[in-house]
C-alpha cells in the first residue's frame, strides 16, 4: 500500500496540482495549471492511520466491534492487515536496575516470560516451556539488576549465572507457601508437617532483620527436632505397601519423603542467601524501608493479569492474533511504548517497496533445443576421406 504524499502531481506533465473543488461525493479534486488534466486523490495513508488506531483501541480495552461504526464482520475485514505489523521488543537503554521480577503465564500451548520493575515492563519472551534457552533469551537483553524476584521456574536459575551472576536472588514468599503447600497439603495430620506449615506462615509476616534472624533459629530447631523423623525408613517386605514413585528394585526409601521434600527446599533458599534478600542494608532506603519485593505480586497482579483479561474479553482469537494481542498488550505497559501508526507505516512502506526479481540459475547439462549438431542427429564435423561408391 503506497504513502502517497499531500501535494499530488500531474501523471502527464508530473507538475504540482491544485485544490480545484470538490466532487459530488466530496472528495477534494485536484488540476494541473499546466496541461489542465484533474484528478482525485486518495489517501490511503490516513485511512490506514485511522485504522491502525481503531484496531489498538480495540485490542486494549473491552469495547466490542460493532462500536466503530462498522458491522462486525466490516470491523474485522478493515484491521485484517493490522495483524501482519510485528511489535518490536523495547529498545534496551543500558540502564542498571536496582530490582527486576521475572516471572511466566501461560495461555493455550503457549507461555510469555516477562521482566518487570515493577513500573513497567523491561522485555518479554515467547516459548513453550520454560527452560534455560528461554530464560536466557529474555535475559540476555537487559543489563544484569541488583536484585532478582522470582518464584523459581524451571531452567531460571541455570540462566541466571549464566546471563546475570553478579545479581543477588530474592524468591517470591507467595511461591514458597504455595510449595510447601503442595508437599504437605493444606491440613497435614504429622505434627512435623504442622510445625513447618505453621513456621512457613510465619516466614510471610518477617518484616526486619531481627525478626529474620528469630526465624532462622526456629527453622533450625525445627530441623534438629525432627532429624530423626525425617531419616525413618521403610524397607521393602511382604505386607508393605510400596508407593508408586518407588523403582521395582529398590529395598528401601524413605518414609516421610513429602516432609524430606520441604526441608530440602528450605536448605536450598538458606544456602542461596535468597530468603531474605529484601532486607539486607543495601537495598533499603534512607527510613529503613525496604526497596526490593518480597513476592512477584506487582508483576502477577500487573502484566500477568491484564493479559489473562485480554484473552478473556478478547476469547475465541487465532493463536496468532491472542500472541499478537499480548505483544501490543506488554508495548503498551512499557515505559516508551512503540507508537503503533509508526510502526504499521514502516510496515506498509515495506510491502510497498519493489521487490528483487528472483534469480533463475541456468540448468546444468545439454541444452534441449539449441544450434548446435549433436551426434544423435548425424550432424558433427567429420574428416577423413569418403570412399565413392
């Protein structure tokens, strides 16, 4: 689609034409002072323009189709090119952030990761799964933060010490309980698993360092207490009931291996130094008030949840479109966002331009029809002498 300009010209003498009235429909017509040929216009650029902002409008907010004046099925013919325009990722300024949450959402077969500062959003990755070639694609593209708020998805951490090392970890509190939640259940009848419920409540109301350190020396009582408990095991003979996790040929496991699982995702956020990252002096401010989250909720609360309520309201979209939706969505979240008549112009301007003609390679062998004489035709230079007959 062609951009044409405001100051039309003549396409017989190509000299500059001038407003001459208007048609019957309203159009504004246009003469040559030079040849006296008249033409009309169209701008096909405002149209677009008017287009373009009519399809984001829609994509970002509730309104239906039938709003824009249009039928719907008019509405969906008219932005039918809006979803070919690719929304770049933001440009990356080198800035050093002091905390960035990251986190994924999922939707159909598909799921976003997302950085966030909880402002606005740094960048975003597409991918199946997460995984480190995931996480490190999104990383990769922005500057390694003080501070990194996670809920510890697969593959993260192996990306974060490859991509950002020097950045210090706080896990999401949200997504520990929701952990321990998972292994020991919401109501547990052991009274180990009673204690360390109880203590993973208490973990999400520490609010300063004395309280942390109180913690601490709970959580290790907690372990020394129950030491033995948690090395009990169950060996393997008639009249036993064998758990399906357990291999054929194994003798024995371990019989509280839920309660085992629990420790052992404690021992890991003490050994990381990522329980109580937000409260370290470093990164409060000048009234002790801590800078960093303790839980990815501005970014479920923010991003995470705006993109679950497109898709909501927008329901029944292609695959393609809800991905491209969610892409206009995170631009719009940044703090620069694309505008969108810039990018759907460069997009035009491209579809516009002349294509290269493709290079059509010569086949190699004997031609099929040429001049030259071939030995099948009986036609080659001969010498030698003909006997007469």
């Amino acid at each position: 689609m062609p951009l044409p300009g405001n100051q039309p010209r003549c396409e017989v003498c190509a000299d500059k034409l001038v407003k001459n009235g208007t048609t019957s429909a309203g159009r504004t017509r246009w003469r040559c002072r030079r040849c006296g040929a008249s033409k009309t216009q169209q701008r096909t650029d405002i149209t677009a323009r008017a287009e373009i902002r009519s399809f984001h409008r829609w994509v970002l907010s509730s309104d239906s189709q039938h709003q824009f004046g249009l039928t719907d099925r008019g509405f969906r013919k008219r932005i039918a090119w809006c979803w070919d325009i690719e929304v770049p990722r933001p440009t990356p300024t080198g800035e050093v952030h002091r905390q960035i949450l990251v986190d994924g959402t999922y939707f159909q077969d598909w799921c976003v990761l997302i950085a966030y500062d909880a402002a606005h959003v740094l960048g975003w990755q597409w991918c199946a799964t997460e995984n480190k070639p995931a996480w490190a694609a999104l990383l990769s593209q922005l500057p390694g933060p003080d501070v990194v708020v996670t809920d510890g998805g697969p593959g993260l951490r192996a990306a974060l010490d490859q991509q950002w090392p020097g950045a210090a970890i706080q896990r999401c509190y949200f997504h520990i309980y929701a952990a321990v939640r998972r292994h020991i259940t919401q109501a547990p009848k052991l009274e180990a698993n009673q204690q360390i419920l109880a203590l993973t409540k208490r973990l999400m109301k520490v609010g300063d360092l004395d309280a942390a350190a109180a913690w601490m020396g709970a959580y290790a009582s907690w372990e020394a207490k129950w030491a033995q408990f948690l090395a009990e095991r169950t060996y393997a003979r008639p009249g036993v009931e064998r758990p399906g996790w357990v291999k054929p040929h194994q003798r024995w496991w371990y019989t509280h291996l839920r309660s085992r699982r629990v420790r052992g995702l404690y021992r890991q956020l003490i050994s990381d130094k990522s329980l109580f990252t937000w409260l370290e002096p470093d990164y409060l401010d000048s009234e002790r008030t801590p800078v960093v989250a303790r839980t990815t909720s501005p970014l479920e609360g923010g991003p995470n949840r705006a993109i679950k309520d497109l898709l909501r309201t927008h329901r029944g979209m292609p695959e393609a479109h809800a991905r491209r939706a969610v892409d206009w969505l995170l631009n719009s979240l940044t703090e620069d966002p694309h505008d969108p008549w810039e990018l759907a112009r460069g997009h035009l301007q491209r579809l516009a331009a002349p294509q290269p003609s493709p290079q059509i390679e010569e086949p190699i062998g004997p031609a099929l029809y040429d001049t030259a004489t071939t030995a099948e035709e009986g036609l080659w230079a001969r010498s030698g002498w003909v006997r007469n007959r």
